[in-house]
C-alpha cells in the first residue's frame, strides 16, 4: 500500500511537471559575445522582450568572444543541439552562409511568421553586409560600427591646432602630427584593428576594390586585389611615417588603445563603438571626426563599411520556436529598441527610423561624436567597392594580414611584397574555401 | 603454517581498476581516436559535408611554410624555456641547500610562483613589458632601448620565454633541491678534506649525482615547453608578430578553433601526440636505463 501510495505522489508529481511546461513559455536561447556593460545591456534587451509578450522567452548567454561564440555554436549544431540564435561576426559571415544546412535564412524566418516586415526599413550599408545580391537579409544585423578618427583635443591645443578642424586628409594627419610631436606628444597616431581600417575600410573610403567579382558579392571565383598602387602607397607611407613617429604601430586587434588613453599619441583611428570606452577612460576631452582620405585619389572620400556581428538563426528548430524568434527580431528593430541601444553603445542603429528617433531627440547635439559614424557611412551611394565584402576563409585572411603589416613595419619587407605576400596567401585561402563549396 | 590472502572474486579486480581504464578510454583514447579520424577528412566546419582525403592534409602541413617556422620556433622556444628554467633553478637550489638560516621562506618564496595559473603569470609579465604602460619598458626606453613586442619579433620570442620559464623554475627547484639532500653529505666532506674547492666539488662530485634528476627534468621540460605553454602565448602575443611565437600547440589551437580547419589541426595534433609519444619512450626506454653511476 506504502508503495502504492509512493508511485501515485511520483506519478502526479510527474503529470503536474507535465503540464506546467506545457503551459510554460517557450525558450528561445541566444548566444551572443558581449560580456561587461555591452553584456548588461543584452541582458536588459532580452529581459525588456521577455515583459513585452507572455508566449516565448529569450534566454541571452554569453559564450565569450566572438571566436569562442561562433565556435560554441558549430559545436553545438555538431552535437544536434543548436542554440535558436547565434550571433557571429561580420567576416564569419562567409562562412555561415556556406553551411546552408546549419542556418535558416532571416527572410525566411520571419516570412513563415507573416509578422510585418520591410528590409527597406534597415540601413542599406549595414544590411548589404548581410544580404544576398538580390536583396534577401540572411541575417539580423546587430552591432555594428565603422572606424573614426578619435582625436585629443587636449593635444590639439597644446600642439596649436585648432580642435574645431581635425585633418582631413593624411597629408594633414601627417603635419599635424608632426606639430604634436614638437609639442612633447611621444608620437602623433596609431590604430587599431589595423586591417579592418587601413585595408579594408581604406579601400571602400577611397572606392577602390579589395577583391574582384564586387569584393566577392558576385562569385566565389573572386581574388584579391588589395596589393593596388593605392593600397601599397598607403602602407609604405605608414611604415616610413613610423621614422618621424607620426604614425606607430599599436598591436593586434584594440590592443593600441591604451596608446591613446594614455596620451602616448593624439589621434587614433578606431571603431565608432569604442566610444563609449574611450570616454569612461580617457581624462582628456576628445573628440571624433571622419577618416582621413588620400586627396590625389579620385573615388575619395566615398563611403566606410561595417563592422560587428549579425544573429544568425540556426536550422533545427520548431516552426513555432521560429515564430518565437521572429517575434523577437521585430521587438529588436523597434526604433526605440534599436535608439536606445545606439546611444548606449554607440554602435549604429540598424533601422532609419530609429536613427531619425536618436536624431529628433537632439542625441547628436549633445553627443556631436556618435554622429560622425553615421554621417561617413551613409556619405555617398555605396558602390560595388563600398557595399562590404564577402570572402571565404576571411578570419585567416586578417591573421595573414596582420603577419604582413608586422614584417612591414619592422623593416623586413616594404608594403609593395608584403601586401603582394597577403594577397597570394590571401588568394589561396579563397581557392580553398571555392572547392570546399562548389 | 602460512598465511597467505586470496582473493577469490573473479570481478573485483576490473571493477577497482574499472574506473581508471573508463578515464584513460573517455578522456584519452576516444578523443585521440577521433583526432586521428578527422586527420583524414577534409570537412566544413559544420560537419554537413567530409571527404576522405588520405595523408593530404599532413602533406598540406609540411609544405606550409607557416608550419615549418612554426616548427622551428617550438624548438628555439623549447630548448631555451628547458635551459633558462633548469640552470636558474639549479643555481637557486645549490643556494638554497647551503642557506641555514630562514630556509623555510625562501624555499617558500622560490616554490611559490608555481601556484600561479600559467595565464595570470602570463598577463603579468605582459604588463611589466606592455610597450605603453609597462614598467620595465619605461626603464628600457630610459636606458635608450626601444620594448616594442607586438612588432619585433625577437623580443616577444625572449617575452614567452622568460614568461614560460619562470613558472616552471619553482618545479625544477623542488626536484633539484630533493636530488641534492638526497647525496650523502660524507662524499662532499672527503672530496673537500682531499682539497677539492667548491666549483670543482660541484661540477665532479654533486653534478653527477644529480644526473638523473636532470635528464628527467629535461624530458619534463621540455614537454611543458611543448605542450603547457599554451596559455602564455595565448595571452601575451598570440602567436605574432610575423608568426614570431607561433609554437606548435597554439596553432593547433588557431588552426582548429580560429579557423576552423578542423583536418589541418586534427593533422597536426596528431604530429604532437606522435612528438609526446616518443619523448616518453626515450624517457623510459633510454634515459632511465643509461643514467646511473
């Protein structure tokens, strides 16, 4: 009877779990590589969709950066486990459109869901990373930012310049710096991510090709041309600037940002998202103006692209679970959401109306900074050369980037056989990546 | 009459040695049964399509290259991590045996960078040589020397060296310090009554005594240097500038986990697990057998 008596409890206990999470809201995982203050603010997004609608929850985890975010993600589609949405960066993207099998396409997504939805409504330079050449989004565009110029204005006045007109162009960065370094600064500028800015970016900015077949939009067949007469005039000039200290190299990735918070050089080139660290950090006032240009180049200045990472939704999942996050890509692109989000992060709004909203609040008159992004972004219609770039392998192709740019800047090849170097390896990369997925 | 204990279960003994036999199979030969397997394939990232390509991608590795330098710069950072490490630590513990006072705290002291995670001790000497706000830049460029490790290759080398080595001097100083407590104090009293001086007491009577501990800590060593030192590298340069410290386990890890070319990185693992593999023989096979007196 005693047993009896136990397995009845066991079995209720058993039917009630049941039906509780029968009744319970749907969970829809993202897995995203934010962590500190960017990692609350996901959470808050995640929390404030969760209050808007009682059918599904987003449960936001930070799985690292976005190396260890994209790997956790193969892994776990590997082992048939998947999370609903992956946030991946933008020269991941290559790859995730490769593996058709493992994603959903966004416009499919959010089509089965018959929710509204207008691709129009995004800004065509953040998109076009992530669409395909007739103009359907593969993924949700997240974060995403374009280089700036950061400049000490501090220095600036010290050295007499005039911080209401930064330079221009590199023959003013060039003077200018040279007056900073008179005036006691230890080296005019430097960098960070220096492939992204002074390869990649350079070559939209100036309108001139990274790779042929429109940077790979038009074909995996493409190749890469970044080794022109521009490019190689841009980095040898770099490399000889380093003698006068106008220019020094800061290290991979932002590791030159202390460079510039610690008042070693007085301009610097770095993402529009390092706002909101540079004005926590910095003890000076600093302000941000756009990329210089070479002036004796015709196609200057045209249009900077993006960086950033885009949520890609992974295949494997329920129609309803899809629903669940279609639901949750519109509450993201609400122009409030996407509002609050630029001006916290100083990453870009990825919908016009949510610019417009940032704008008519009067965000820019006082945070003149935050709008020079998307001033350069949208400065002219993006051209074949300005609209992204599309590469297989292209994580490896930076690494092999910045190999070259080292041996350049130490001496041991000028930028004429160092970026001729990264093209060749570049270009191998690519025809591998073109067998792998004929 | 004698007294003798059998065990008469027929199941007992697997099930006690069960749990170490699951480990070894799950931690140890699963995983390099499947390094092996994925050695062979050339695959996508997502493991939707994998084709069998034979010894290609170890044929693709020693045409690299990248991967020959690599090779190269695991055996200057190896050898140089085993050498810095075992004579500081030997110098530290002939010191340190004849210290009479206080010998407890500098053991203590000496013994005690190895309880550092091999990353916090990296960052640290990051941060004593970061070129913008290091400390022991700052004096170099005072002394007229410019620090610039995330360019010249040659300083990041010696970085991951002294990075990688001053962990692993605490180790070899236990070993040391046992090896020499371990000789009777009479042989160094005759040599020195026959008038021997003390460089030539150490060099022809204690050195040869601590010969084993040597070459077992060579082969240690020379292990962690290949195998450990990921972290260091991992968090002081990546691997640049210019491939300068690429070794051989951390392009594993960037040609696996970065890049995703899982073949290429299965291929070359199993390069290091044939490496660890013959070290170990030598170990036991030679070393242990030819170092006696």
């Amino acid at each position: 009877m005693k047993t009896f008596r136990l397995l009845l409890f066991v079995a209720v206990f058993i039917l009630g779990v049941a039906i509780t999470s029968a009744q319970a809201v749907m969970d829809i995982q993202w897995w995203h590589a934010h962590g500190g203050g960017l990692g609350e603010k996901v959470n808050a997004i995640a929390a404030g969709f969760n209050k808007s609608q009682s059918m599904y929850k987003v449960v936001a985890t930070y799985k690292g950066n976005y190396h260890d975010t994209m790997t956790a993600g193969i892994a776990a589609f590997r082992s048939k486990n998947p999370p609903h949405i992956l946030q991946v960066f933008e020269v991941g993207t290559a790859t995730m459109m490769a593996a058709k099998a493992a994603i959903k396409p966004v416009y499919e997504v959010m089509g089965e869901s018959g929710l509204p939805f207008d691709p129009k409504a995004y800004l065509p330079t953040v998109t076009g990373y992530y669409t395909t050449p007739d103009g359907r989004m593969l993924s949700m565009p997240f974060n995403s930012s374009t280089p700036v110029l950061y400049y000490n204005v501090e220095a600036f006045r010290k050295a007499g310049l005039d911080p209401n007109k930064p330079p221009k162009t590199w023959p003013e960065v060039a003077e200018y710096c040279r007056k900073l370094v008179k005036s006691g600064y230890p080296a005019g500028f430097s960098t960070s991510w220096i492939s992204w800015i002074h390869i990649e970016n350079f070559s939209a900015w100036h309108n001139v090709p990274i790779g042929t077949k429109a940077n790979g939009f038009g074909g995996l067949d493409t190749e890469f041309t970044y080794n022109s007469p521009l490019h190689v005039k841009h980095i040898q000039q770099l490399a000889d600037w380093q003698k006068e200290k106008i220019f020094i190299y800061g290290g991979r990735r932002n590791l030159g940002n202390a460079k510039f918070y610690s008042g070693e050089v007085a301009m610097y080139t770095e993402s529009s998202a390092g706002y909101a660290g540079c004005k926590k950090t910095c003890k000076f006032p600093f302000r941000t103006s756009m990329l210089p240009y070479w002036p004796d180049a015709p196609g200057a200045p045209q249009n900077t692209i993006i960086g950033g990472a885009s949520l890609w939704v992974m295949a494997g999942h329920s129609p309803e679970e899809y629903r669940g996050v279609a639901t949750f890509f519109s509450y993201l692109s609400s122009p409030a959401v996407q509002a609050d989000w630029h001006q916290f992060t100083g990453y870009l709004p990825i919908t016009t109306d949510a610019y417009h909203l940032t704008k008519g609040q009067g965000f820019y008159e006082k945070n003149p900074g935050m709008e020079t992004a998307l001033k350069q972004m949208t400065l002219n219609k993006p051209t074949e050369n300005s609209k992204g770039l599309r590469f297989g392998n292209f994580v490896q192709v930076r690494d092999i980037n910045y190999n070259e740019l080292e041996a350049i800047f130490v001496g041991k090849k000028n930028a004429k056989k160092g970026l001729g170097d990264a093209v060749a390896a570049g270009n191998k990369l690519l025809r591998k990546f073109e067998r792998a997925n004929r | 009459m004698e007294k003798r204990v059998v065990f008469n279960n027929k199941v007992l003994p697997y099930l006690l040695v069960a749990p170490q036999i699951i480990i070894t199979l799950v931690f140890f030969i699963w995983p390099a049964s499947q390094a092996l397997y994925q050695s062979v394939l050339q695959e996508d990232p997502f493991g939707l399509s994998s084709t069998f390509v034979g010894l290609a991608n170890f044929f693709d590795i020693f045409t690299d290259d990248v991967y020959l330098r690599s090779i190269q710069v695991t055996t200057i950072f190896s050898f140089s991590v085993a050498a810095i490490a075992m004579s500081t630590a030997l110098l530290l513990a002939v010191m340190a045996d004849r210290v009479i006072r206080a010998a407890t705290t500098y053991k203590t002291l000496i013994i005690w960078p190895y309880a550092v995670a091999p990353v916090a001790a990296a960052v640290l000497w990051y941060f004593l040589f970061s070129p913008t706000v290091g400390i022991v830049a700052f004096y170099l460029k005072i002394l007229g020397y410019e620090w610039n490790h995330t360019l010249k290759g040659g300083q990041a080398l010696f970085l991951v060296i002294i990075a990688a080595a001053w962990r692993e001097i605490s180790y070899n100083f236990l070993f040391f310090l046992a090896g020499l407590q371990a000789i009777p104090r009479s042989f160094i009293e005759a040599a020195a009554i026959d008038g021997a001086s003390p460089g030539k007491r150490f060099w022809t009577v204690v050195f040869p005594l601590l010969s084993p501990t040597v070459f077992f800590l060579i082969v240690v060593n020379i292990v962690y240097a290949f195998f450990d030192t990921f972290g260091v590298i991992h968090a002081i340069t990546e691997g640049g500038p210019n491939e300068a410290t690429n070794i051989l386990v951390f392009k594993v890890y960037h040609d696996g986990f970065l890049s995703l070319e899982l073949g290429s990185s299965a291929a070359q693992s199993v390069i290091l697990m044939i490496i660890v593999i013959s070290l170990t023989v030598i170990q036991f096979r030679y070393i242990e057998r030819r170092v006696h007196y």
